[in-house]
C-alpha cells in the first residue's frame, strides 16, 4: 500500500526501510510533523502513518478523509494524540504498537535516577574541565528507600523489579495490580499515600482525562521534602508551572523528564542554533537538579526494529482485509482513554 510516514528522521527511515524489504509497501517519508496544514501532504495516500507528537485532531482527520486516506498507523503505545471519536465518525480505523520493548523505557528511567541521584551529568563536565573536585556531588544509597510506581502495567512493572532488585521497598498504584507486581512483593496503596510515603516517583501511567496533571500544587503538596520524581511517560501527567515551584521550595530535590506536555515543537528537533521560546521549560533548564532528556526512553535498536515491523504488519492486515489485533476500539460515542501499559 501506499504509505505516507510522518515526523521521519533517518533513524525511521532506516528501521521502516529495513522492515519493508518483508511486507513491500510503498513508503514516503515526510520530516514535518503531521497537521491540518501538512496534511496536504498525504492527498491519495490509503494509509497515514505518525508518531507521538503528530496533531490529529478532528480538523486534521477530516482533511485526511477527505483527501483519500483510509488507515491511520500509530508507530508508538499511546494514542492520547489522536481523537478516536472522530476517527470512528469518519471511519479512519486506529492502529497502533502496544508493546515494543518496555525494557528500553524501564532501564532508562533508571539510567535518569542514578544520574540525578549521583550527579552524573555534572560529573561529566567537571572532569572534561579539569575539575575533580567531589563537593556538591553527593547522593544517596537506593538500597533502603522507598519507591513509587504510578501505572504497572508492562513498562511499570519492569521498572518495580529493577528498584526492587536495588533493595527499594516498591509502592504502586494502579486500578489494576499487576500479579507479577504483587509476587514481587510490590504493595498498592493510595495515590496519595503514595505521594506521601515514597522517597523516588516514577510515573508510567497513560494520559487520560483522568491523569492529566496527575502531578499538581496539590499532589506536590503531599510528597516528601526532596522527593525524586521521575516521568517517562508522558508530559502533560506534570504541571510543569507547578513543578518550578516545588523544586525553588525544595519540595522536588530531583526532577527528571525524559516528555514534556509542549515538547509537540521541541523534541526531535536541533534547535541548538536558536532561541527556544518556551518560557517555562527554559525555567526549569536552569535548575542544577533538572535533567531533561529529549524523548529518547524509547530509543533503542530493539525497539526501533520491534516499531516498523508491528506498524508495517498492522498495514498488512489491513490491506488483506485480516483483523488486526492492534486496532484500537470503542464503545462509540464514548470515548475510551488512550492506554500505554
């Protein structure tokens, strides 16, 4: 089939291209980011396929439709980006990757917590300046603390296991619990007792209306003086606003984001040559005890490899008129919320 693939870097482009030599679709690939204005560019393609941070809204679906395009391929978990109402109303089946490689997120969220916690990235350009001085680099031991997973699904509950084997004591919450979890030891609590009794918080829920800013002054409110709080998930499950706050009281001694709720026009991009215009987030590149890392959780060959050959074969299940099992479906009119566990 036809396919016009958005939001394409050349690591895409050699994944995908890769894939396809199996399934031989016919693959454009476009850098913009899918809109209603870029939508143009897919006029007589059957399938659109778009990453994390394309826009497809009502606006944006009813310019596909109208311009002949028949499937919408999500190479990512979540679809919290896509209005699945419209898309039923306007008879655009949603396919998506469930389940890549929840090890690549996992080990990297705690890749993000042993640099904050021992200031790693401050390590680095020191000793590349000539200073080894150890003042103002100190942590703290894992083993002993108490840690918090919101969200156990797949990646969660990796997650747990990897701090459970540091020797954390592991909290969770989820409306679900996960039994390789409870085998573990893991034990669910409240979110707010949660909050309240945890030393590290990693967030690995999907973004719903139900969790968008999971994270506020409230929540905050709730945490641990110098609590850590680790998100890998999505950005908008923080109020960034309210996070400046709580690390200039010193509520948040440690923030590490690898999403950010505006990344839409940021992440992916080299913008090292210009004058990033997002206020709030160059606020929080200021803090010493911020590290934000660009989306890259998911980035690694394994999952790259896993992404274009469950995308290209859910094409293929719709040109041959099979069931996909990775088609995303609702009880219409009401809308299901997007689920990235």
């Amino acid at each position: 089939m036809k396919v016009a693939v958005f939001s394409t870097k050349s690591y895409d482009r050699t994944f995908l291209e890769t894939a396809n030599a199996e399934y031989k679709h016919e693959l454009a690939f476009f850098e913009p980011r899918l809109t209603c204005e870029t939508s143009i560019l897919a006029k007589d393609y059957p399938v659109v396929c778009v990453f994390v941070n394309d826009q497809l809204d009502r606006q944006t679906l009813t310019c596909l439709a109208d311009r002949g395009t028949k499937l919408i391929a999500l190479r990512a978990a979540g679809y919290n980006n896509i209005d699945i109402i419209a898309a039923t109303e306007l008879g655009l089946p949603v396919v998506r990757v469930p389940a890549y490689s929840p090890y690549a997120v996992a080990e990297y969220t705690l890749g993000i917590i042993l640099a904050l916690n021992r200031k790693i990235y401050r390590t680095h350009y020191r000793v590349r300046e000539g200073n080894f001085s150890l003042e103002g680099l100190m942590g703290f031991d894992l083993h002993g603390k108490t840690a918090g997973i919101v969200g156990t699904g797949k990646i969660g509950a990796i997650v747990a296991q990897i701090l459970h084997a540091c020797g954390c004591h592991v909290l969770a919450y989820d409306k679900y619990q996960n039994p390789d979890c409870q085998a573990l030891g893991v034990q669910y609590v409240s979110l707010q007792d949660l909050f309240a009794r945890t030393d590290i918080i990693s967030l690995h829920c999907p973004l719903t209306p139900e969790t968008y800013h999971l994270v506020n002054s409230e929540a905050i409110a709730l945490m641990k003086t110098g609590v850590m709080l680790i998100n890998t998930s999505r950005g908008a499950l923080i109020d960034a606003k309210a996070a400046i706050k709580g690390l200039k009281s010193g509520k948040i001694g440690y923030l590490g984001l690898d999403v950010y709720e505006q990344e839409g026009d940021i992440f992916f991009e080299d913008l090292s040559n210009t004058i990033v215009q997002d206020d709030v987030l160059q606020r929080l590149l200021t803090f010493p005890n911020v590290l934000i890392t660009g989306h890259q959780a998911f980035f690694t060959k394994d999952a790259l490899t896993s992404i274009a050959q469950t995308t290209l074969a859910n094409i293929s299940d719709f040109e041959s008129g099979k069931p996909c099992p990775n088609q995303i479906k609702v009880e219409f009119p009401q809308a299901v919320a997007s689920n990235v566990k």
